[in-house]
C-alpha cells in the first residue's frame, strides 16, 4: 500500500467508526432519561413522588429497563411555564437525553410536548393533565402515565348531578389544569341537569382565598366544585373550614385536593369526597406488594403521584423491551404501547388512541390518614381526544 492507500483505509475506518458509534450506542450502554420535575414551590412533594416511583420500578427490575443500565438527569422546573422551554432544551440539546419524563405543571407539560413534537424526543408525561397533550398536541412520540384533566372532572360532574344537587359553585387556579376539570365538571353535571353559576378562580399559585371563600358563604350554593393540589390544597382545605363552610356547603373534588396532604390538613379534610384514578385502600395484591415496596424503600407512603411515576417507568420498561432497547424504533416503542396492559397498582389500564389511559374513576372518602375508595365513580373512563390526529 502506498502512503496515499493507507490513508484513504484510515479516512474509511475513521467515517464508518463514526457512523456506527452513535447507532451501536443506541441500544446499548446507559439510557438517559431526563426527569423535568418540581423539586421546589407548591407542587415539590409531588415531583419527588414521581421520581422516587419511578426509581422503584426500575430497582425492581435490577436497575435496569431492557437489558439497558439507566442514567438520570435532572431538572427543577419550578412549576414555571416561562422557564420551562429553556429548562426542557437542558435536558434535549445539553444532556441530550433518550427520554424524558415529565412534569407535574399543565402549562410547563405543554412546553415539553411541543419540544418533544419538534425534536421526535420520546415523552411520557407522570402527572400533568393538560387536555392538549393527548389532544391537539398529540404525537406519536408522546405518551401520559397519568390522566386528563377532564377525566376526574368529568366522573365527579356525574356523582354531584347524581346526588341531586342542581346549584354549583367552582373554585380553582386560572390555568390549564384548573380550568379543564372545571370543563370537565361542568361538562358531566350539566348534562345530568345542574347548573354551575358561578366559576371562581386566582393565579396559580396563589393561596389568599379569603375574598373568594366570602363570595362562596354569600352565594350560598347546593355545593361547591374545586381543582387544588400539593401545597396549595392544603391551605384550601384548611381555610374552606376555618370559613365555617366544612358542613354547611358540600365540597367535592378532583382527588388531588387530598392526596399526599391528609397529613397536613387533618380533621378539616374529614369526609370530603373525591374522584380520581387511584385510592388508598385498593387491597389488590398489585397494590399491596407496590405499597409495601414503597413504604419500605422511601419510609413515606406513596401516593397517585408515586403510582404514576412507578407507571411512567412501567411503560417505558414496554416499549423498550419491544425494540430490545433501541429508542430509535420510534413506531415499534408506539406500537407496543398501544397495545399493552399496564399492570398498575390501580388496577390494569389500556391507552387511548390519543396515548392516555383508558381507566376506572374510583369515588373516595377521607377516612383517617386515606382516601378510601367507596366505589368505582365510572368505570374504564377514556378521554375524548378532542383535536388529536394520529
Ligand atoms: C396540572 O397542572 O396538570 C396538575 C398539577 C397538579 C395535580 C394535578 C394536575 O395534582
């Protein structure tokens, strides 16, 4: 070989060690997953919920998804939609991460599907609701552990219509979240022959709910609906009984208001009813082993963010097993998703076309330190989808 030889067979190896590298690495080595989560402000607790799930699932499986050891990244989101597109690019173009999880913030969730959308970076999303991400903003690549906001909104819409009340107050944060479960609400009560005549609400994240409490004590409604969560609920709780409404004007709620908070809140929250996807006192053995687990592993119990985190893990474990670890295979990972059954401590659930889970709303009652479910609200709920094409 002449000189010039060796060095065009060196420039041949080099190109092709490079064209192999990135797409050996694909399904083999570390997987990076991104976790955008809120580690400080009102939703804090909700955010190491869903990691310290997610850790679990994976520690039951050896630390590994797929045969692939897993690399955490790890941004605070703050609950901030202004920060949350910058945030969301730390993990895609700086980290560049094979998957990212989150949030528990409708608004920052949206931010994420868009990027998500943009860039072909799977997403699954372990809490926020926004209609939109399972709607409009649907994608192949995107996948929710969680809900829809619409969906505890709607079955609660049912049972208050139900129980006969025809008056109701609404009281929430101006976002997303807040006002899609009151849509939901609306939705389900006024086909069942309600009315809502009044929708309160203050900017997330605030708490001073005095002025509005009054408003509530002077309309004097059949009973009040509400969407608050994390710190926030709390307070709410707190403050609705301080107002001398707790027993006089029914409060009903998407489940959020009391999960992860009875500790904080004690006796005011006594009784309250509310819908959502998950319940304390299950008694399945899915749940009782994923609880003892969690109790043991965390000396914390879990909660419906826990469960989604676990679940979040639990479908990304799916599709990659599907395609032996490679997150290239974008329509095999869908594909396999669309048609399995997650075994959740819930209780098993499909997805939607849309990718959001088609699953049983429980009605729970405060009882002590849990939200015990009283009976299922609606079974196998779906989200309508409004706006996906797929
Ligand atoms: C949301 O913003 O979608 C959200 C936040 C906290 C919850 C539920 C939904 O507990």
């Amino acid at each position: 070989m002449t000189p010039r030889m060796h060095l065009l067979a060196a420039c041949a190896a080099a190109t092709f060690a490079l064209m192999a590298g990135p797409a050996a690495a694909q399904n083999t080595g570390k997987l990076k997953v991104g976790l955008m989560l809120p580690y400080t402000g009102t939703f804090a607790a909700l955010g190491n919920a869903i990691e310290n799930g997610f850790r679990l699932y994976v520690a039951e499986q050896g630390g590994k998804l797929a045969g692939r050891e897993i690399e955490f990244f790890k941004v605070d989101d703050e609950s901030d939609p202004s920060k949350a597109t910058d945030n969301v690019n730390k993990l895609i173009k700086r980290d560049q991460v094979d998957v990212l999880v989150g949030t528990v913030h409708s608004g920052v969730a949206m931010a994420m599907a868009r990027a998500a959308k943009e860039t072909g970076t799977l997403l699954i999303v372990p809490n926020a609701g926004a209609d939109a991400v399972t709607g409009a903003m649907c994608a192949p690549n995107i996948f929710r552990s969680s809900f829809s906001n619409w969906q505890p909104g709607y079955a609660m819409g049912e049972v208050v219509a139900k129980k006969g009340h025809k008056n109701v107050v609404t009281i929430t944060w101006k976002y997303a979240a807040g006002d899609e479960s009151v849509k939901g609400f609306k939705e389900a009560f006024e086909k069942g022959g309600g009315k809502v005549t009044k929708e309160l609400s203050l900017p997330f994240p605030n708490v001073e709910f005095q002025a509005l409490l009054t408003e509530i004590a002077a309309a004097k409604p059949d009973a009040v609906y509400t969407f608050f969560a994390g710190g926030g609920a709390v307070k709410f709780v707190k403050d609705y009984a301080a107002a001398g409404l707790k027993g006089k004007i029914p409060l009903y709620a998407a489940g959020f208001l009391t999960d992860g908070t009875l500790e904080a809140q004690g006796a005011d929250a006594a009784d309250l009813l509310t819908t959502l996807h998950y319940a304390d006192s299950l008694g399945t053995p899915r749940d009782n082993a994923f609880r003892l687990n969690y109790a043991k592993t965390y000396k914390l119990q879990p909660d419906v963010y826990a469960v989604q985190g676990y679940d979040a893990a639990q479908m990304l474990g799916v599709g990659l097993g599907a395609v032996k670890g490679d997150v290239s295979k974008k329509d095999a990972f869908a594909d396999a998703l669309r048609k399995a059954k997650i075994d959740s401590p819930r209780g098993p659930f499909t997805l939607s076309k849309a990718h959001n889970p088609v699953q049983d709303i429980y009605l729970r009652q405060v009882s002590g330190k849990e939200n015990k479910s009283i009976g299922v609200a609606t079974k196998s709920l779906a989200d309508p989808g409004r706006g996906c094409r797929m």
